[in-house]
C-alpha cells in the first residue's frame, strides 16, 4: 500500500478494488472485466487483507456455482429442472417475437431460447434488444404439455451494472487528488501500473476513454499488434460495444429498414469497430456513405424518416508497416480497407491515436493497485456525455484563425473529453489547460496531414494557437519532429520543440531526429528539447561527437543505483568506446550519490564496470556525494565541452531489457525516450 493506493481506498471507500483480483478469481471464466469487477466490488472492495481474502473466495464460489461454461451448459439445464429454481450468470438478448406478440430472451453460453420476459423489463434495459447484456438471472423450470410453451421460465433479472451512484461525492473526492495523482488513479483503474508509462503515454491511454463521456465522438486508432487497442472496448463498460470490423452492416449499425429495428449506435454509448484495418477487406459502399453520413451530422435515415442518435464510434486496427515505411511511401492510414480509405469519411476523424507509441503489453504493466471499480467510472464518464467543457481554454487561449470549423469541432471534442476526465470539479491551471489542448490538436493534426498527402484538393492548414499575450504557438505532431524530411509541408526551426539547431544536420534515413556532426568544426553551442517517445535517439547521437579527443570526462549525476541506471552508465561508456582510438586510454570520473538502501549492489556494479572496461582502454573511477547539494546532470570533456542533461544518463522510457528478440535491448535509437533537454555549452579557455 503506497501512498497513493492509501489515498484512493480513503477517499473512494467501497468503489475501488485491487486490479489484480480480476486475474485471480478469472479463472477459466470468459466474461468482461466489469462483470467479474462488479463482483469484487460487492465483496472485495476494502484494503483489509482479511477482508479481501475472504471477498475472493465468495467470487470464486459464486462465479463456480453460477457461472455458465458452453460446455457445462447441459448440468445447469439439469440443475434448474431437479431443483425447479437456479441463478445463473450469462449474457442474454431479447427479441420480439411479433407473431405471438411478445418478448423473448435468450442466454447465451446457457442455450435456451424463446423464455418469455415482460415488456416493462425491456423498457427498462433496451439494451436487452440489441447487442447482448450480461446479467444475474433466476431461472424456474415447468415442464408443459403444451409444445409451443417454453418450460424455462425466467423469475428474475438483473443487469451486472451500477445502480445509481453518488456524483457530487465523486466531484469532492476528485478534489483531493492532484493532476499527476490522478493520472495514475485514472491509469490504474484502467489496470495498468502508472510507473511503466510517461506523462505523454499516460494521456494516449486515457483518449481511449474518450468516446464514453463525449458524445458523437470519433476516434480511431492503427499501430501494431498486442498494444491493448481493443481492450477498453470489450472490457471496461457495459455502455460500449465491440465489434468486429468485418461483421458490420447497415441494417446491425443503424437500422433495418424492413422490420425498423434500431442499430447499433441507437443503445450504445460507443461502438466500437475492432480489426478495422486491412486492405483487402470487402466493405459495403453504401455502409460508408451512411456512416459519413452520421459521423457528421449524428443521424442517419430510415426511408424518408431521419433519426439521430449520440454514440461515439471508435475504430482500431493493425498496421501493416512501419511509422517510417508509412511517411515515406504512403500515409498512416495506409491500412485501411478502399472503401474507407475515403477522404471525406477521414475527414470525419476527430483525433487519431498513434498506435506505434503505445508499447506492447507486457505482464509487469499490469497494476496490482487499487482502481475504481471500472463500472463505477463507466457511470462517471457515462453522466458527463451531458456536459461540455470546450470551451474552458478561451479564458487563455484561442485557435488560429486558419483552422476550419470541421478541425476546430474535432478540437473542442477531444479537449472537452480530456477535461471532463482530468477536471471534472474545474480549477485547470494556464499550463495544465495548454498542455491537454495542444494535446488535443495534435491528435487532430495527424489526421489533417494524411489528408493533405491523400487528397490534393485539401488546404494546408497553419495548426497554432494564441495565448494572451498575442504570441502564435505552432503545433506539430511527434512523428513530424522525428521525420521532418517526410512530411510535404516545410517544417521551420523549432528548437524548443526538439526540432534540430539549422547547424545540425538531420539525417534523411529515417530513423529518427538523428542529430550528426561530420568533423569538430561544426560543433555548436546550442539547446534541444525531445518530446516523450520520439525514437531515433541515442548517446551515440546526441554526445558522440563531443567526446571524440578527450582523454578525461566527468559524469555527474545522482542517480546511478538501479540496475538499469548502471547499464546506462555501461551504454554511456560504450559510446565513448567508439570514439578513441583503440590503443588510447580515457579517464572517465563518475560523480554520484549513493544508495542508501542498497549501497553494496551499487559499489559491486561500480566494480564490475571497472573490471570490464579497464580491458578496452577505459579506467572508470566513481566518487559519491552525499552532500545534499549535487542535484546537476552533466558531462564533462577535457576538450573544453559541458553537456547539459537534464534527465543524466536516464532519458529512456522502461523496455523489457530481458527480451534478446527486442531491437529495443541493443538498439538506443529503436526506445521511447522521456521528454528531456540538452544544452551543449563550450567552456572558456
């Protein structure tokens, strides 16, 4: 229980649970997150042990007893008729049955059909009628004569979602966390561990909860695979839908115009269209006029009848090539079937999330935290659909007189979403509000720069906003930072950006803001910002150059402890490494502080270094400082050179350093980075 977990079981006791109690009591079940969380939250949700221990085994027991497995479906059916009365957990539907004039369920991992339900249960859980809806049910078994009559007969039912919940508490408690504090109650709800994800990471996580709090939004996503893109669609809540990309028709998505069934988007809070992607994939035409149809003006007609309705759509899919491979040849959007590849349905996009930043999901990202009970926040984000926050960056800022109507809509969404789960109480500073809309318009950026590579016909668009003091602050898009040679338009000097100084040349292979200097000439004094996970950096680049000559350097920085601190370090030395000459000996001084907790294993991989590289020309010597007053992050050359980190050595984002197939464990350049500066700075003489 660290502090923060402590803080969130005080202020939202009874709605949070610890997150790694899903895997525990799963089990072999197949059901969503928030049915088994529904449950921990009825019994588990306390940080008392005992408690907990005991709330688990009554889940285990319950989901054992009541729980139907496909192939246990026949045992359940002769359990109901030898005791005449069982609960079951399963996921049922409702149909009209119009020649008998009435409404019938059907269960489906049970695989009984035509039970009878009364209407009034229907108007209550519409949506009962399309899509599915898990539930705790009593079934009665009767048998009859009668050959038309169903002998199951359904006693009760109750939808596995909240029931009401508390708003203005949640408002007050949401006071007593700060912006960072609540990112990560946010990321650990979701059921990630906060400490394997940057700010920037953090923030792309959390647009995927976008489309259940804001209404008519349209998200998409494509980035490779195993990076979690679906997840929140099919596990998070019970007012979003996840479908198949491939299942989709108009009659299932809007309406049957025979029998004037409502679709999808008419009970659904967010639809969302899993393995979207794919070129080859055979999509209806018309399903795509339709869809551009709603996704800009939230209705769709049934005949000469229009309806309108005010779910989100969210689409996600796998890539086929590289970020680079993309911006070089085609567009990010590449991967997309041709019937979408549509510039006008593109054109509908309100922020696309750029898949090949989100990490590939390993086992240690998981939390063992507490989160919210995730059908707790379901309900939260599902009551702010009513609320707008787009508005709330006017009192500073205001968008460039260039961006249409269509990107500005798309902006004010995506910002509108991101407040309403960041600050749902108000109170955003300057900087915190500038940070979430220039996030905001980058999403929507990317999508306007595919449209200008795929169809000529659409304007280059100046993506900037104005603060107060009249000052016009440019947007561009990570991947523009990083590939600047790719994109069409020009990209001017933006050193404060992570742009390259004009005196450093940006190599044209593709592999990132690769900063070379040809000879010692050309070395500049000069600053640089990276943005959190640009690719394409590494010791090699951003210092390489500047240690080539010098017989003596000192490191300073306090927080070489950790293991992946010390190969840092080993890194670091490496890239000198390559730029002596081999029979050249270097000095190379580490100034640091040490451990307080494990200041053995600190000294013994200090020693270890030493050993090692005393064999390749490189005599490693460390002194500690504990002085209280080394806070700086510097390297320094005999040369004549003082390089600036503002990170030290640890401007990498964590990797599993223990994957060997990883290009990621021997490759810096092919690892996110944190955001970070450097400053080269020349020494007098």
């Amino acid at each position: 229980m660290n502090e923060l977990n402590q803080k969130i079981c005080t202020e939202f006791a009874g709605l949070v649970v610890r997150k790694d109690l899903v895997k525990t009591v799963k089990g072999n079940a197949i059901v969503p997150s928030y049915v088994l969380e529904y449950l921990l939250g009825q019994y588990c949700a306390t940080n008392d042990e005992d408690s907990i221990e005991s709330g688990i085994q009554t889940v285990k027991e319950i989901l054992a007893k009541h729980y139907v497995h496909r192939n246990e479906a026949g045992l359940i059916r002769s359990t109901i008729r030898e005791k005449g009365r069982h609960k079951v957990i399963d996921k049922v539907s409702v149909s009209l049955n119009d020649k008998k004039d009435v409404y019938e369920t059907e269960f489906s991992n049970l695989g009984i059909k035509k039970v009878l339900i009364d209407s009034g249960t229907v108007k209550k859980h519409p949506k009962l009628l399309v899509g599915g809806v898990w539930v705790i049910a009593d079934i009665e078994y009767d048998h009859t004569e009668d050959k038309d009559a169903s002998p199951w007969i359904l006693s009760t039912i109750k939808p596995i979602q909240m029931s009401h919940f508390d708003y203005e508490g949640y408002i007050s408690a949401r006071s007593k966390f700060d912006l960072d504090e609540w990112i990560d109650v946010l990321v650990q709800s979701i059921g990630f561990n906060p400490e394997f994800f940057g700010r920037r990471s953090k923030l792309t996580q959390l647009v995927r909860l976008i489309p259940f709090c804001e209404r008519n939004y349209n998200l998409i996503e494509l980035g490779p695979k195993g990076t979690g893109k679906s997840h929140i669609y099919s596990e998070f809540s019970p007012h979003g839908i996840l479908i198949s990309g491939g299942e989709v028709t108009v009659p299932k998505l809007f309406v049957n115009n025979s029998s004037g069934k409502l679709g999808l988007v008419g009970y659904w809070d967010t639809v969302a269209f899993d393995e979207f992607a794919g070129k080859q994939k055979r999509v209806d035409k018309a399903l795509v006029d339709i869809m551009k149809n709603y996704m800009a003006n939230k209705s769709f007609s049934r005949g000469v009848e229009t309806l309108g309705a005010d779910a989100s759509m969210a689409f996600v899919g796998n890539t086929e090539h590289s970020l680079a491979y993309m911006l070089k040849h085609s567009d990010l959007f590449d991967a997309l079937p041709e019937k979408f590849y549509d510039s006008a349905f593109l054109d509908r996009l309100h922020f696309y999330i750029p898949g090949w930043e989100v990490d590939i999901i390993r086992g240690e990202m998981f939390s063992n935290g507490f989160g919210f009970v995730v059908d707790y926040l379901a309900e939260v984000l599902r009551h702010l659909r009513n609320q707008d926050y787009s508005d709330q960056y006017q009192e500073y800022f205001k968008l460039s007189s260039q961006i249409s109507t269509r990107d500005r809509d798309a902006i004010h969404k995506t910002f509108s979403g991101l407040m309403k789960i960041l600050f749902p109480q108000g109170g955003a500073t300057k900087s915190e509000i500038e940070e979430i809309l220039k996030f905001a318009m980058e999403g929507r950026k990317r999508v306007k720069d595919q449209l200008f590579r795929i169809d000529s016909t659409y304007a280059d668009v100046n993506f900037a906003y104005i603060d107060s003091s009249g000052e016009e602050k440019p947007v561009y898009t990570l991947e523009e930072q990083q590939y600047p040679n790719y994109f069409n338009q020009t990209v001017g000097e933006v050193d404060d950006i992570g742009m390259p100084e004009p005196e450093i040349s940006t190599a044209a292979s593709g592999s990132g803001a690769e900063q070379t200097v040809s000879n010692e000439s050309q070395l500049t004094e000069h600053h640089v910002v990276y943005s959190e996970n640009q690719r394409g950096v590494s010791y090699d680049l951003l210092m390489g150059s500047y240690l080539k000559g010098a017989t003596r350097i000192e490191i300073t920085d306090p927080y070489i402890r950790l293991f992946y601190q010390a190969k840092n370090l080993m890194e670091f030395l490496e890239t000198i490494i390559k730029q002596k000459a081999e029979e050249d000996e270097v000095v190379v001084s580490l100034v640091t502080v040490e451990d307080e907790n494990k200041a053995e294993q600190q000294r013994d991989f200090f020693e270890q270094i030493q050993t090692s590289m005393f064999a390749v020309g490189i005599k490693f010597e460390y002194t500690f400082d504990n002085s209280g007053a080394q806070h700086a992050r510097h390297v320094v050359t005999d040369t004549g050179w003082k390089i600036l980190l503002d990170r030290g050595l640890d401007i990498f984002q964590v990797y599993d350093m223990n994957d060997a197939f990883s290009p990621a464990t021997r490759l810096q350049t092919h690892r996110a980075v944190k955001s970070f500066d450097v400053t080269y700075i020349k020494l007098d003489e």
